[in-house]
C-alpha cells in the first residue's frame, strides 16, 4: 500500500481506536474488490468514520 501518512494525519484529527477502524473498513473495502489497499481506500475510510463519529471534514477532503 502506497499511503501519505503524513498527508491523513495533518488532514484529520482522529483518536487511536477510530483510526484502527478506518483501517478496518478500507482493509474490508479493498477485500471486497479483491485487491490491495489503496490510499483512497484509506482516505475514505477515513472520511466515513470521521463522519460517523461527528468530526467534521471539510469538503475539500471528501474527495
């Protein structure tokens, strides 16, 4: 997986448990396509979980 770690990290503020489970869920979505994680994956798994715990994102970084 090619991921800008540092790109996610400045773009979202997220506690230690939700960043396992956008991981999680990216892991699950790539699954689902039978391929590799991608740094989408990452990032909207992220953005998903940011939006399920009412952190908000800007919608610069809901692409």
């Amino acid at each position: 997986m090619s991921a800008d770690y540092e790109r996610l990290g400045q773009t979202f503020e997220l506690p230690g448990g939700h960043i396992r489970l956008a991981i999680r869920r990216a892991a699950a979505q790539a699954r689902e396509r039978d391929r590799p994680i991608s740094f989408r994956d990452l990032f909207r798994a992220t953005v998903k979980e940011c939006q399920e715990i009412g952190t908000l994102v800007r919608a610069e970084h809901r692409s």
